[in-house]
C-alpha cells in the first residue's frame, strides 16, 4: 500500500527532528503504567505508553521518555504582521513566521493542511529543513521583521522549540508571536507565556460539538482566551466564518458577547473561508456575512471589529477608529496599512489610549 508506506516513512523521518520535553509539558505517570507519560502541551492531555505517539503524532513516548519536535522548520515566510492577523501590533512592520509539522486538530477547511496535517494525511509533501534560533534571527533580520512568529502548524504542540527560539529572539531585540487554536493548558501557558508578546487565538465556534467535529472542545478554548487575556498577553481574535457552520446570527453573539464579557478592548478579526482541504460545497463566505458579524460585535460591545480576507468590500471595518471620537486611527487595505495615525498609542484627536503594542 502506497499511502500506508508514506506515513510510515514519515513518521521515521520526523523521529529523527526531536528533543526530550521536561516539566511542565509532561510527566512520568508510572504509578499508572511502567514507562508511560503524560502530555500537557495541548488541552488533550495524552496519556503516552512506550513506543506510541500523542494524538497530534509529533510526540512520541521513547522509553519512557517523551520525544517532541525540535531543531527545524517546514517552512519560514515573510509577512505583514497585519496578515497574523495583528491589527494592535506595530502597523506596517514585518513577521518572520515559522512553522513545525502536524497538529492536535484535523479540521477539514485548514488552509496550511500540507505541514498541519502530517502523519494524518499521506498527500502531505512538506519535510524538515534543519534549522537553529540565530539563524532564525538572522533570516529575521536581514529581511527587516521585527516579529518572529510560530504558526502555520499548532504551535503549542511544539512550545519546547518555539521557547528555546523565542529565547534568542528577544535576546536579539524581536517580539514574539503565536497563531494558535487555543487548545492551551495550565502548565502550556506557564512554559510560553513569559517569552511571548502576541497570542493570536481562533474561535472557530461557539458549539462544542463543533470543536468536537475539528477534533477540540469548545470549554479549553474559552479558558485559554481568558488566562492569556489575564496574563497580559497582547491578545487578538479571529473567526472564519464558514457558511452554515459558524455563521448564524446567534452564534455570531454569543460569541462577541463572551469576548466582550473577556474585554471590550480585545480586538475581533471576522474573516473569510474560502473553500479548501476537504470542505466544500457551502461556498465562499460573502462580504455580508462579514458585515453582519462586524455589526454584531459591535453591538455586544466590542470596541474594535475587523472584517477580512475581502479588502475593499467590508465598508470601514479594515480600519482601526478611535472609540470614543471615531477619527480614523490606522487605514488599511487588505494587509495593507495606508496611514497609522496613532500618536504613542493615543488619538491625536482625544488623546484617548488606544490598547495594543504600538512601538
Ligand atoms: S501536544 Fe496535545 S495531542 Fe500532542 S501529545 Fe501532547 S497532549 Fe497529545
């Protein structure tokens, strides 16, 4: 069998790109099984006997010691930092983004499947490339970003690397950044948190037997939007709106209303699916659903909505306004930012301190 032989030699060829995970990210449970260890990288919480893997693939129980991705990347990218998306994060400025292979989730629309699926679908072609933090640096560099970002793939499933990497990037001078499901932990948060700048979060659904259908649970995502918002971690929001899954108008409340209960100042990105993977059929999300959503975040009282993946057809909620005058603070187009207006993070109209990382 073609397919089975693919998976397998994958699964030889990642073996080789790891490093052993310590406390808090997993623990010996041998009271339980001789050998057998615990994972608390991602809200699964795996119980991994010898010789198996964790349900994201990429972790493995060698002996009673649990293996984890470490020492390359599957792909590297330049971007706008608008495109993470981060809307309150120094406009205009430049990401390194980096991403691991496999993930925890298996959803059926996901746009970076070719790394985030590894070892689950054989048509997966990405492979390592061996890399380390200074040269990660250096790439950042050299190409004026001033964030590097772990993305594309689940990155709490490879938190060991992405601190070790984030450790030498604020040595160097960047901000650090994670795009994430928020299928977080306690002891997850308590490993990344102190060297990150900006979560990104996606609330893919309010229903949990939604999440359960992308392969998560509705109440760890909740939780993580909360502890990362308490934390003080710069937090931002984004929902890809898919037709007929996520886009009603009571689950579009119900989820600004939580946010909006996190708080108000927590921006929301409403954006749009457009077919891809393994889901079709529903069609593209129009840029009236998007609109609806933006109205609807704005009435749970959310102070800053965003409509994307449709530039120059959402109206004005491209742009960042000032809450309380409305003077246009920062104009975009796409991940284009035409005039950040922002002074020290203020209203140059009304002085009014807008939340976010400005410098
Ligand atoms: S990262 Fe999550 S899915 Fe992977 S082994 Fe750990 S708990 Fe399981």
């Amino acid at each position: 069998m073609p397919k089975a032989q693919t998976l397998i030699d994958s699964e030889r060829e990642l073996a080789q790109w790891t490093a052993l995970s310590y406390p808090p990210l997993c623990e010996p449970v041998s009271d339980e099984e001789p050998g057998a260890l615990r994972c608390h990288a991602c809200g699964h919480h795996c119980l991994i006997r010898p010789g198996k893997q964790g349900i994201c693939k990429v972790r493995f129980n060698v002996s009673g010691t649990l293996r984890v991705p470490f020492g390359y990347v599957a792909t590297t990218q330049l971007d706008p930092i608008e495109k993470k998306p981060f809307f309150h994060v120094t406009p205009g400025a430049k990401a390194l983004s980096f991403g691991m292979l496999g993930c925890d989730f298996h959803c059926g629309y996901c746009q970076n499947w070719d790394i985030s699926q590894a070892l689950r679908d054989p048509a997966v072609s990405a492979r390592p490339k061996p890399t380390d933090p200074q040269t990660l640096v250096k790439i950042a560099k050299e190409q004026g970003a001033s964030m590097l970002t772990s993305t594309y793939n689940e990155p709490l499933i490879t938190a060991e690397w992405s601190r070790h990497v984030f450790q030498t990037a604020r040595a160097a001078g960047l901000k650090t950044s994670f795009v994430s499901n928020g299928n977080a932990t306690p002891e997850a948060l308590e490993h990344i948190l102190p060297w990150l700048d900006c979560y990104k979060i996606d609330l893919k659904t309010f229903q949990d037997k939604g999440y359960r259908e992308l392969g998560g649970q509705l109440k760890h995502v909740l939780w993580s939007i909360k502890e990362i918002h308490a934390h003080g971690t710069w937090l931002e929001i984004v929902s890809l709106l898919i037709p007929g899954f996520n886009d009603s108008d009571n689950e579009l409340r119900q989820m600004a209303e939580f946010l909006a209960s996190v708080s108000p100042d927590i921006p929301w990105h409403v954006t749009a699916f457009h077919e891809d993977y393994k889901m079709h059929g529903m069609g593209n999300t129009p840029a009236q659903t998007l609109l609806r959503a933006a109205h609807l975040g704005r009435q749970a009282g959310l102070r800053y909505v965003y409509a994307g993946n449709l530039p120059g057809s959402v109206d004005d909620f491209e742009n960042t306004r000032c809450p309380d005058c409305q003077t246009v603070l920062v104009e975009r187009v796409g991940y284009h930012v035409k005039k950040p207006l922002l002074k020290n993070g203020a209203c140059p109209a009304c002085s009014k301190k807008i939340p976010g990382i400005w410098t």
